[in-house]
C-alpha cells in the first residue's frame, strides 16, 4: 500500500507540474523562451504537444555564434533552409533579428533575399548581421521594406547597385534612430552603391556608428546628419586627407550633436597619431558648441 501511494504521490505531483506548464499565459511563455538560447528554445517542442509550437512566438531571434557550433555538431554543416524554417514557421514580431555568420561560412543570395522578405512582413524593430567572412553579404534592398526598424548594425555588408535610389523610392526605414557601419570599405565593393548616400534618407536618425578602417570612397549629404546627437567615429586616418574633410563636413552638418567619440588609426599601437587635440578642436570649433561630451582614443597631448 506504502508502494501504491508513493507512485500515485509522484504521478500527481507529475501532472501538477505539466498543468502549470501547459496553462502559462503566451506572453510568460515568451519571455522565458527568450532567455534561452535558439536551439534550446526549440527543442521544447517535445516537452508536450502543448509546447511543439510555443517556441514560434519568441521575439528575439539570434542566430549566434552558439547556434552555429550545435547545427554543426549535430547536423555537420549550416543549410540556409534551417534560417529559413525558422522564419517561416516563427508568427508575431519579432523584436531583435541577429545573423553571426561564421568566418567559413556562406549563403546563397536567394536565402538572404527569402530572410529579407520574411523579416519585413514581422515588424523587426532591430537587426544585427555580423559577417565574419572577408567576403561581403550582398544585401537586397528589399531589407529597406521593414519599415518599424528602429535599430540596424551590419558588419562587411553591402546593398545591390543604386541602393540609394531604391532607399528613396521605399522609404528608407522612416523609424530608424540608431545605425551601426562596421568596416565600412566593405560597402564600397558594389559599384555605385554608397552607403554616406543612404544617410540622406534617415528622417529619424539619432544615433550614428563608423567603422571607416581602410575606407577609400567619401560621400554624405551634410543636411541629412541634422537630427543626429550622438556620432560614434573609429579608425579615423589622420594621414588621409578625403577622410578627415568628410569626418569635419558630417559633425559640420549635425548641428544638433551632444556626444562625439573619436577613435583615430593608431598606426604602430605604440606612438598616438600626430594629429593634436588643439587641431581637431579648432576643426570643430564654431560648429558644435552644443557639445555635452566629447571622447578622443589615439590623439597625441589628448590625455584620453
């Protein structure tokens, strides 16, 4: 009899447990499924039948580095169609899209066309997509039709000729407040695409991030910077002429800047550049006195 009720005691506490999980409300079910990495949070389809499609409701959707090692330990390579799956099968918005494409990894243009289209019908409100591979994704313009994008990072990306036209023509992410270029001279690999022009159409722009390592091709329309308030400048060439003159004609079009970091080439990481802080606040000067914070890394006499 003591046997007896221990196992009914067990199966009781058992069926408590699967009715707490199977009766949680679908915003609880989100949250939690957020915290967990993308993999685990797909795997909790066999938890019940409840549960095969719970984790399609998850609002950030991160394919990361940790992603990438478990398709390739269990399945031995990444197939695009598993990106696409997920999209496909994923329902609702989705908050954060992050793609952390390994350094010896690939895709077909037609995938990243397929992921583009899918994120646009999703109300993506921020998108990340790290390249690790030296050759540059090509990014189809269609990317401009998520038009609740808020937040946008691309590492060693580029968009398909006449990028800018296409971004007049589409509206250009009318939401967009923060944009984040990493290695920007990869953009420039696309004739007639240039990223300084795609600026232009960012009414909301508030916060913006360069990456100008070995960048060659200058462009932006000085106007186009006048909502921004915080500008985020790395490698700065001191040596290149072209880069310091667009550098001083974008802070000199944001008259509404309030935080300005600068991280200029330190070419022999031993010895600051030869440019001092006397020169680039006598650049500055007379263009931003609304100034709050100012940051300079590698400037000689700057003490920063």
């Amino acid at each position: 009899m003591e046997s007896t009720s221990s196992v009914s005691t067990c199966e009781a506490s058992k069926f408590a447990v699967e009715d707490v999980i199977n009766t949680m409300l679908s915003n609880v079910v989100s949250c939690i499924l957020d915290f967990l990495p993308l993999q685990d949070a797909v795997r909790t389809s066999i938890l019940s039948r409840n549960w095969r499609y719970k984790w399609t409701m998850i609002n950030q959707v991160v394919f990361d580095n940790d992603f990438f090692e478990y398709i390739m330990r269990t399945k031995g390579d990444v197939d695009g169609r598993i990106i696409t799956r997920v999209l496909v099968y994923h329902e609702g918005s989705i908050t954060k899209f992050v793609l952390d494409i390994p350094r010896h990894k690939r895709f077909d243009d037609d995938d990243i066309y397929l992921w583009a289209k899918l994120l646009s019908t999703k109300s993506v409100k921020e998108i990340v997509i790290v390249n690790k591979n030296i050759t540059p994704i090509v990014l189809p313009t269609l990317l401009f039709s998520c038009v609740d994008l808020k937040h946008l990072k691309l590492c060693r990306c580029c968009f398909h000729v006449n990028a800018a036209a296409a971004a007049a023509s589409l509206g250009c992410f009318p939401k967009l407040l923060s944009l984040e270029f990493d290695l920007v001279n990869s953009w420039e690999l696309v004739i007639g695409s240039d990223i300084f022009q795609l600026v232009g159409f960012l009414p909301k722009l508030h916060r913006l991030t360069l990456d100008l390592h070995n960048c060659s091709r200058f462009m932006v329309d000085a106007a186009a910077a006048g909502n921004l308030k915080v500008l985020q400048v790395l490698d700065l060439d001191y040596d290149n002429c072209a880069m310091v003159s667009f550098f001083f004609d974008l802070i000199q079009g944001s008259p509404n800047l309030e935080i300005l970091r600068i991280r200029a080439i330190n070419k022999d990481r031993v010895f600051p550049s030869p440019v001092t802080l006397d020169q680039v606040k006598a650049g500055i000067t007379g263009y931003l006195q609304q100034l709050r914070n100012v940051d300079f890394v590698y400037l000689k006499d700057s003490h920063v």
